[in-house]
C-alpha cells in the first residue's frame, strides 16, 4: 500500500517487490503497477518456495525475479541490466518522435520557428488530396517543399513529378505536357503519354506555374477540373488521377489583376496557400544549412570540414537575396577554393567578402573600395551578371530590381557586360 502511494507522487522506472507483505501481497501490487503504471520494470524478490508465484509473476509482466537470500553484487547487475534497457527505451522514444517529425524532410534543413511551422504544415496538408500553391521568392526551396508534401501524402508510393513550366519551349510544351496521338504533327510517329499522364496516381509539380501562356493555362484548368487529360491530336480526354501542386516567385493574384493570369485557373490551383519564408528570415538556420551543404559536396579532395566564427557572423549579416542556392553556391565556391579545414571569410564570394569583392577576375572597377553601399551595390550586380552569363534579364531577376533599373546602374558604376563567345548578353 505504501509503494502505490509513493509512485502516485514520484516518477519511478523499476521496483523491487517482495511477494510476501501484509494487506497487499506482491503480485497483486504486480498487477496494479503495471495497470497503471505499464512502463515500470518489475524484479520480484521470493524466498526459496516461491518458485510458482515467480512464475506466474513473469507471466503478469514482471521482467525478472530474485531468490532471497542473493548477494548484492547480483542485485547490482540485475539493476544494471534494468537501467541500460530503459536507455534503450528512451533512445527509442527519441528516435521515434524525430523520425515521425523528420521523415520526409531531410533536405529542408533548419529548425527556426518559421522551418518546424512549415513542416508541421507539410506533414498536415499532405494527408489531404487538395491543390496547394507553393509561394516564395527564388531559391528558397519550393521544390523540397513540394516533394515533402508527396511523400506525406497517401500517393507517396506513386511517381513525383517535377514540371519546369520555364524550362520547356513554348513550341511544344503542350504535347510535353498533354502526350499527343501518333501523326499528331511532323514528326510525332507514335503516341506519348505526357508529363502529366506519366504521374498517375501520384503527384505533378507545376514549377514556375507563372510563366505559362494564356492557352496552355486554359487547357490546364480543364486538367484540374476534370482531371482527365486530351492528348495534341486527340477528341478523345483520358482520365488522369493526380494530384497537383504547383510553385511560384510572382505574386499571382497581381498577375490576374493585370490579366496575365487566369483567375479560375488560380482559384483552382489556391486551394491551400504555403508560404516557404526567404533565408533572412530563419538566419538562425544558416550555421546547419552551411555545415549540411559541407557535409554534403565536400569530397576527398577538399580539406575543409567545417566553418569558423567568423565566417558565420559575416554570413548572418548578409541578406541572401538568392536564399538557400545562393547560400550553396557560396559553401560548394569555399570548397572548392579552401585550403584549411573551416572554410575561412576569404573562401567566400566577393559579395560576402571585402577582401575578395575587389579580386581582379571580379570585373569591378578598382575605384571602389571599403564598405560603401555603393560598393555592395556593385559587387551584387557584378555576381549577378556572373552568374547569369552576362544575361542581364535574369540578373536583374536575381537581384529582384526592374531591368530598366539594371540599366541605369550598369552605367553609373560603368560596369561592362560580360560576353559569352563574343556575343554581348542582352
């Protein structure tokens, strides 16, 4: 009566009960232990005639019995062997909670508040069948998003596929995406799926859903709502049972505003709205994000294994205005270049490095010097236009200004295009 008193009012993990007491015996106490309190590890101790109730105390879930009179030094193994099968259990806890949490989202690393919220979302949204539009600036992961939500999903055994609705020529990206008959057009002698079609059952990833012309947005809308497909060719629609997310860095309820973007086809698509936050505001994640991205693209080659300090609070003060890919890119350059074994302020790019920003191969005018605003302004623009070929159109992209503002500045620092087999980037 006493022992169920004191693990009313205390946390205990293992009790030695004696099968001999007054007003309780001891498998009755078994038994109300492990009624209420199933996690406690039992030892029954038993004089020399109580073999059969040791027995039976096993059987009522006991994990082991002692014969009285033993000495302590078997006591003390048989705790030991209690304590190192409750680290175990604890361990196993652990490891349970973080794989139910984490699995699935290995590559979105970070655990700022703004990352276990959106993860904590994922893993909501994904058990649903609705259309969910990923939202956020360029870099910032929206694919990992969307296979997280896929492999949440109850479609997680079927294909994914990613659709980069930029990437593909406007020529054909109706037949890529819709499949077309055999003798369809020149040069289509047998039939094919599509893109769409080839993700039966599973889920289809419309990346860049933004760029998609005012036709193809159209036959796209029928897809969503229908959920069948009809091939370039064909009067006959297939059926299609998929699932669709799609990603955007445009703010595409300006873009129905300005009437580039289909209002119903928007709808259709923002049903569930995520929003995966820019770099600058999770910094907390940067120091994982760089040592993941360390552990992931060093090879035998490369020295370095870790960051210093310092690096960090050079890394914390900037913007990352490419976010996550801006961050790797940075990381895998400092690999590359990097000669100790944390990746020092020197390894970084010359956007993030003074000492660096002005480097002869860096296409900045030599005037420019210190810690200006104008000297980051340059040395942005310049790793832009590096980054892009010279293209100024994406650069401007990157650094999220106009291309007219582009322009202007090009001249003001004097800043010469780069070339690409002698022909200038327009």
């Amino acid at each position: 009566m006493e022992a169920l008193s004191i693990l009313e009012r205390f946390k205990v993990n293992a009790a030695l009960v004696d099968l001999q007491m007054p007003k309780m015996d001891g498998l009755t106490l078994l038994t109300e232990i492990k009624e209420k309190y199933p996690g406690i590890m039992v030892i029954i101790l038993t004089g020399l005639g109580g073999i059969n109730e040791a027995v039976q105390a096993i059987k009522l879930g006991a994990v082991d019995f002692l014969k009285k009179p033993f000495p302590s030094a078997e006591l003390r193994v048989r705790v030991d062997q209690l304590y190192r099968i409750w680290l175990l259990q604890e361990e196993n806890k652990s490891l349970k909670k973080e794989i139910d949490f984490s699995f699935g989202f290995e590559r979105l690393v970070g655990n700022s508040t703004a990352m276990l919220k959106l993860k904590e979302m994922i893993a909501h949204i994904g058990k649903s069948d609705a259309s969910v539009l990923i939202q956020g600036e360029t870099g910032t992961g929206k694919e990992l998003v969307a296979r997280a939500i896929h492999f949440h999903s109850p479609r997680a055994d079927s294909p994914f596929v990613p659709i980069d609705c930029a990437a593909i020529s406007e020529s054909i990206i109706e037949s890529e995406l819709f499949g077309h008959v055999k003798g369809a057009f020149t040069g289509a002698h047998i039939a094919a799926p599509g893109l769409i079609r080839s993700a039966e059952d599973g889920t289809v990833f419309f990346d860049e859903i933004g760029e998609l012309s005012p036709a193809i947005q159209a036959k796209m809308l029928r897809t969503i709502q229908e959920r069948e497909v009809r091939p370039v060719g064909s009067a006959k629609s297939n059926p299609a049972n998929i699932r669709v997310l799609a990603a955007t860095n445009r703010d595409l309820e300006k873009e129905v505003g300005e009437g580039r973007f289909r209002e119903d086809l928007f709808y259709r698509l923002n049903v569930v709205t995520v929003q995966v936050p820019p770099l600058r505001k999770r910094k907390e994640d940067i120091a994982l994000l760089a040592r993941y991205f360390i552990q992931r693209f060093k090879t035998d080659f490369s020295s370095i294994e870790g960051i210093s300090d310092e690096t960090l609070q050079i890394m914390y003060r900037h913007d990352w205005p490419g976010n996550i890919r801006e961050l790797e890119n940075a990381v895998i350059r400092a690999i590359a270049l990097g000669k100790g074994k944390e990746i020092l302020p020197i390894d970084l790019p010359p956007t993030l490095y003074s000492e660096t920003r002005f480097s002869p191969d860096s296409r900045q005018s030599s005037a420019l010097t210190g810690d200006s605003l104008a000297a980051y302004e340059q040395a942005a623009i310049n790793n832009a236009l590096q980054k892009c070929n010279g293209n100024r159109k994406k650069a401007a992209q990157i650094l999220g200004i106009g291309e007219a503002t582009l322009y202007r500045k090009l001249k003001i620092y004097q800043v010469s295009p780069l070339k690409e087999g002698g022909n200038e980037k327009k």
